[in-house]
C-alpha cells in the first residue's frame, strides 16, 4: 500500500504512562482535534483481550476523524479491530511475513536505525519507516540516538515516507529544519501534554513548516 508522505505530519504515539487520571480515547481526541495525522495504539504490557478491547476504543475516536489507526506489533489485534495496519520493530516479526499475514491492503511501517536496514524494510514491503530516536526517548530507556546525520542518509536511500521519532518536542522540533523526514512521531510531548490538543496543533504547524506542507485543519491522508 503506498500512502502519501504528509499521513507522516504529526504521527501520534500513545503511552498511557502519561495520561495522569485521563481515558486513553479522551486524550487521542484532543490529538486529534489538534490536527495529528495518524495515530498508533502501543500497548507493551496489555493482554490481547485488553489490547483488542482498547484498540476497538481507540478506532471508534479515529475513525470519526477520518485518520488511520495503526498497531504496534500485533497483527491478530490489527485484523480483529480493522485497523490500517502495523509497526513493527527489528526485533519484532519480519516485515515481509507481516505482509504475507496482512496482505495488500494495510499499512506496514518498520523501525530502522541503519541503512541497511532501511533498504531490506523496503524490500519486504513496507510503506514506511520509523528512524530515531534522533533526540533520545523518554519511553524506551535502552534506545540508542540516532544522529540526523544518519536519518538524512536514509532518506535518501529509499524511495518510501520516513517519520523521525524520539524525544521530539516544541522545544526541539526546529532542530529538524533542514532534514529529509517526512513527518515526526511524537509521544510524551502530546500525551503528558496538559492540553493535548493545543499542544499538537503547535507541533503539527512546525512540522509543516519544516517538511513544507500546507497546515490543513482537514485530513487527507491515504
């Protein structure tokens, strides 16, 4: 499935590490309202029963704002919920038995921190990549960062949409001007946000500025 560089704009990343007391759906929402132009379900520590019963939450709210909800590494709760697809790591199945499992017609991103990477993702069919973290990360202790340096030769290696990811915020996303990226993945700078959807409208006008986009408050993403 080819998708459009801009669905990459303002990729929302959930963590309910930072919702502080808030329902999950109620802070996607906010994301949403504030212009994000995709948003992932990730949820390390749920049972599948609990997963597939957020996921179904989660795409009620996406689906009434017309924007794809992908999965994080777990394609049965992907196909029991109809989303538009899956991330998967390196460390997570191989992205070309995911498109055997999910055919066509979904989504696939894949993690890539190196070239080689990169280029192998591309082979196995996926639509896009996720490359960082280029600030470091606040959820995943153990990631390495990722020098722009590196992300900017990715980009140029491959002919699908890149999203940067890692530690970006408003105080940091200008560090990206100049870069090859198609959009960012944001977590913690949207989900602990006190205002979420102020906080995602701020950071999607800089990301379209960066990437040159224009800042449309409709979605057109697929």
């Amino acid at each position: 499935m080819k998708i459009k560089p801009e669905l990459l704009t303002l990729y929302g990343v959930t963590d309910r590490g930072h919702l502080e007391g808030k329902r999950l759906c109620q802070v996607v929402e906010e994301v949403l309202k504030g212009g994000a132009t995709l948003i992932q379900l990730r949820e390390k520590d749920m049972d599948q029963e609990a997963f597939l019963k957020e996921a179904l939450e989660v795409k009620k709210v996406t689906d009434a704002y017309q924007v794809p909800l992908i999965i994080n590494d777990n394609i049965q709760v992907c196909l029991a919920c109809d989303a538009a697809g899956v991330h998967v790591g390196q460390s997570d199945m191989a992205a070309g038995k995911v498109r055997r499992l999910l055919g066509e017609d979904k989504i696939i991103g894949v993690t890539a921190k190196t070239v080689d990477q990169a280029l192998a993702a591309q082979a196995a069919g996926a639509d896009y990549l996720g490359c960082g973290a280029v600030f470091g990360s606040s959820t995943k202790l153990n990631t390495k960062k990722m020098s722009l340096e590196t992300l900017d030769e990715i980009c140029r290696s491959v002919s699908i949409p890149v999203v940067a990811i890692g530690g970006i915020s408003l105080e940091n996303i200008g560090q990206l001007t100049g870069h090859l990226m198609d959009g960012a993945a944001v977590v913690s700078a949207l989900f602990s946000a006190e205002d979420p959807c102020a906080a995602a409208r701020k950071l999607k006008a800089q990301i379209c500025r960066i990437c040159g986009y224009a800042d449309r408050s409709a979605n057109s993403n697929v």
